[in-house]
C-alpha cells in the first residue's frame, strides 16, 4: 500500500482560504511541512510570507470515541493564556471538518528546544542540567496549582475518583485496541483494578503527558517556553502527572522514542535522583510524603502501555499519524512487565 503524504493530505488551497478568512494578519507564499514528532495528533509548521504558525489536526480516518480531542487541547491551551504555565499563543480552533477532513486549531510557532534523551548530552554543563530539572518540577507545581475556576476549566473534566476513572477508560481502550494477547497486561490491569487508593479529593489540572520532550527550553537559558501537547490533558490528580514524569525517567534507553534514565548514572550528570525529584516538587507544592507511590508509578506504565496499543493499532489499519508507529506497539510488552516487576517488588 503507498504510504500518503501528510501535507497532500491538508488540501493546501483550502486550507489557504481558510486562513485567510479566519486567522489575522494572515498573507504571503503559503507552505506547509509536518513535524516529524508526534504519534498521535498531526503536527504541521505552516508558512505566511514572514508569519510562521503551528497546525495541529485529528489524524484523518476512523478514530477511538474521546481520542484525538484537539477541541479540548485548544480550550486548555487557550485558558493558560495568562497563567504561570507557559504555553503556545492560540488563534483559532476549526471545527468544521469540511475543510481538511477533521478537526484543526492553530497556534503559534514558539522557537525553542526540545529535548530528545533525558540524559540532556546537549548540554554542556551539570549545573544547567540540574537547574533544567528544577524548572521541570517547578513548572509542574504550577500547573497543578492553577484555579480551574477562574480560568475557566471548572468543567474540563470530572472530578473525584480520577484513578478509578482513568483505569476505567483506559482498561477499555486498551481492550479495543488489543492486537495479541499480553498477559502482563491482564496481570497488571488485575492489580491495579484492587489496589486503588482512596479518593482523597485533591483536584487539579493535570497535562496527562508530561515529560521532557514535551517542553520546549529557550535556546538561551534554562527556562521552559511552552509546555506542549496536551490532548491528555483533563482535571484529576496531580500525582499522576508526577508519577508519569517519574515513571519515563525510569524508561531504559531503547524503548520509544526518546531516551529515560535506566541504568544511567544520574549523579554524574547533575540529573537528581527520582526521590530528589519527587521532594523538588513536594516542596514546590506544599505536600507531605506520598503513600501509595507503587501504585501511581503502575498506573503510569500501564496508561503508556494503553496509548502505545492505541497507536499501534492505528498503524495497523493505516492511519497512525508518523511511520515509527509500529515500532511504538513493540513497547507495550516491555512496559506491562516493568510494571509488573515493579509490584512485584513491593
């Protein structure tokens, strides 16, 4: 089967005329290139005479019900707008699916860094790494420490019993994406399904992806610019957003696509430990100690497990958004026996 090209996809002159009506200060040459990251929603750098903007769309094709909400991205990006998070500027949000087949938003192009490997090899120097790090967690506390309310985002999702909630969610998309049977998956899926902590009412914003190659660092300093990608994005628990943060510094350096810290000698980098991080961020938030931290970095797994799947069943039926998607579905038993392992220990 020929592989169809991204941009083609797009319908350039519509798409022109589009902008032209509907996103200001809009004229020149139009171009488009799509990003070569990104699994799950297409990501376009698309070119205006001297304006650069970001378009981010549905993947074209039969789509899981709740995936792929750029609606909901759109909305959170836009209600940050004034916050302490640093985000994207946003112009518009297309709903009319006529245009290029699905749904679309545009934003800004924020020109910054994005780091690949959590090791930062890039950087020159411990202190930098170790500052970078800071700004990790920093901005993490931040983010959870938003007022939905006055933001706007008080019905941007459900609150209370968020775990359940999720495991609920996922468990069924994991279930209708399911290719071959992994039983580490079911093993974990059973533990988690008995070991769920008690609601203890804490509500937050949470991003749902957070990690390093979803913030983009100045090119010039330590500081992160705009935190990225935010489909996961929804109100819950704000230790999921830790724990997931800790759980992919934990990934070895083979699985996915960019790079965690197993097995690398963290302190040799100026990179903390997951307990220094972890207190970084209590400090920052104004938490205690954490119980039941197994379970929130079990949670983790599996949710990565579960959109790993998802991609990989998308790859299958030919409408993954990047050519690296099967290799994505290679990670998911890998990442239910880590889980596995990790419970186990306990």
């Amino acid at each position: 089967m020929s592989k169809v090209d991204p941009v083609k996809q797009l319908n350039l002159e519509e798409l022109k005329r589009y902008f032209r009506a509907n996103v200001a200060d809009f004229s020149g040459k139009f171009s488009a290139e799509k990003f070569s990251g990104g699994q799950s929603n297409p990501t376009f750098k698309i070119s205006a005479g001297e304006n650069t903007y970001v378009l981010r769309r549905q993947p074209p094709g039969k789509l899981l019900k709740s995936a792929h909400a750029v609606d909901r991205e759109y909305k959170v990006i836009n209600a940050l707008q004034n916050s302490k998070v640093p985000v994207a500027k946003v112009f518009h949000l297309c709903e009319d699916t006529s245009v290029i087949g699905s749904m679309f938003y545009v934003m800004e192009y924020v020109d910054g860094a994005v780091y690949w490997n959590s090791s930062l090899p890039e950087i020159d120097s411990n202190a930098k790494r170790n500052a970078m790090y800071q700004q990790m967690s920093q901005v993490l506390a931040d983010l959870h420490a938003v007022d939905v309310d006055a933001v706007g985002l008080s019905d941007y999702g459900r609150p209370g019993n968020y775990f359940e909630r999720q495991l609920s969610r996922w468990t069924k998309q994991y279930m209708l994406s399911e290719i071959n049977p992994i039983p580490d998956m079911n093993k974990l899926i059973h533990w988690l399904e008995q070991n769920i902590p008690a609601d203890d009412g804490r509500v937050s914003l949470v991003h749902g992806d957070y990690r390093l190659d979803n913030l983009m660092f100045s090119k010039t300093s330590e500081n992160i610019i705009a935190v990225l990608d935010w489909e996961l994005s929804t109100l819950g628990h704000p230790l999921a957003d830790l724990a997931y943060q800790c759980m992919q510094l934990r990934l070895p350096a083979h699985i996915g696509h960019s790079s965690g810290l197993g097995g690398v000698d963290r302190h040799s980098l100026g990179i903390p430990s997951e307990a220094e991080f972890v207190a970084w961020y209590c400090q920052r938030a104004g938490l205690g100690s954490i119980d039941n931290w197994s379970f929130y970095l079990a949670f983790s797994f599996f949710r990565l497990a579960a959109i790993a799947q998802g991609v990989a069943k998308r790859a299958q039926e030919g409408n993954a958004s990047s050519e690296q998607a099967s290799k994505v579905g290679a990670m998911v038993p890998p990442l239910a026996r880590m889980a596995v392992n990790l419970i186990e220990e306990q």
